[in-house]
C-alpha cells in the first residue's frame, strides 16, 4: 500500500491570495490525481498529474486557477490561485499503486477562504 | 450530468437495522470502488469488485458488481452506531484510468 502525506492539512487564507499544497508518496505511483470535496459532500476531480508534462484537467477546471507540478513519481503540488470564499473546500491528493485498481488518498487539506 | 448515480443521499436508520445502497450508471466501468470517509479524514478504500456479477463480503458488508459492470450495491446487516459516515462509490470508466465518484451516501446508525 501506498502512504500519502498532504501539507498542509489546514489553513486559512486571506482573499485574493493563493496557496500551494503539497502531496507526497512513501513510493512511486504511476498516477496522481488531486479532487476537491465540498464538506458534506463527494469527491470532485479537478485534474490528473502528469510526470513530467502539463495535468490533465476535468470540466469547469483550468491551469491558471489550479496549476499543478510533478516534478517526479512521489510528488505534486496544487496551487489554489486568486482564492475566493467559494475555493474554501477539502483538496485531496490520491495516487493510484500501479495496478489500477487500487488508490490511495491523503488526509486532504482544509482550505478556508476569508 | 452525474457519471455515477448513488442513492440514497441521506440514510438515518436504528441500531440493527439492515440497509442497501446503490450506485448505478449508464456507463460501464473497468472497477468499481466503495469508501468509507469519517469526517476530518480522507476516503478509506473498502473493496474494489472488477468482474461481472462480482460479490465480495466484508463482515457485516456485502458489496455486489453488476453483470454489465454499470452498477453496484453495498449492503449492511445488523448495522451499528460505528458503520455511521459517508459511503462513496467510484469507478473507473473503461480506457480513461481516472477514478469518478458518486454523490455519496451519509448515513447514520442510530443506538
């Protein structure tokens, strides 16, 4: 199994401001992935993160609200840019172990937008 | 449109009572994953089914692929105060390798 570690696992932001979270593997994973989860609610993919090249990003997602790195195959980041009250949410980082039929979630990070 | 239905949203039941939920789509689907999510935490994987007609059981839950792999269910016997969280059903569609998730299912188990 795979350990996920998020930093960081809480915070609150001021308006307009922007936050980096970082997500990071006990092993190398071929695929990460970072959602978003309203509290309360399910998990909604914001991209994929891709080693090495630009993440794949879902519907109602872009790069320069969310810009993602992977530097290498235990690690990424997400940043949450301009924020605004309505990006206050729990970011999840998720690795999936290779097989394909297993992944992984961190603890998630709780942001708060004031 | 949402990907995968999963119902129902909201479960309030007594101590011992049994319950199913469900998870369906017109899509079909390489797995199918449920997770259990307390509050304050990540999604903790419960099973994944990848075969057709698939039945796993975990105790007191009992989960169930579809033989067209569109649908799944999670069944709870004799449930308690402890199984009370968010369930989440997820599924891979077929070729893509991305992890799709259901609304959820909150359901509290009432002593």
């Amino acid at each position: 199994s795979a350990v996920i570690s998020q930093k960081p696992s809480r915070d609150i932001c001021q308006r307009g401001t922007s936050l980096t979270i970082q997500c990071q593997v006990d092993s190398q994973v071929t695929m990460m992935f970072w959602y978003r989860q309203q509290p309360g609610q399910s998990l909604t993919l914001i991209a994929t993160a891709n080693q090495g090249s630009e993440a794949t990003y879902e519907s109602g997602f872009v790069i320069d609200k969310f810009p993602i790195s992977r530097p290498n195959l235990t690690f990424s980041t997400l940043t949450v840019s301009n924020m605004s009250p309505e990006d206050s949410s729990i970011y999840l980082c998720s690795a999936e172990d290779g097989s394909g039929n297993t992944i992984y979630f961190g603890e998630g990070s709780w942001l708060t937008v004031v | 449109t949402q990907l995968l239905e999963q119902s129902p949203q909201f479960l309030s039941i007594q101590e011992g009572e049994n319950l199913t939920v469900y998870c369906n789509s017109s899509s079909v689907f390489s797995s199918l994953q449920w997770y259990r999510q307390e509050p304050g935490e990540g999604p903790v994987l419960l099973v994944t089914v990848v075969t057709g007609g698939e039945v796993k059981k975990l105790k007191r839950l009992t989960f169930q692929f579809g033989d067209a792999r569109k649908d799944s269910s999670l069944h709870i016997t004799a449930a308690q105060p402890g199984d009370t969280g968010l369930y989440l059903c997820a599924g891979t569609p077929s070729n893509t390798g991305k992890l799709i998730f259901g609304q959820g299912t909150t359901l509290q188990v009432k002593p």
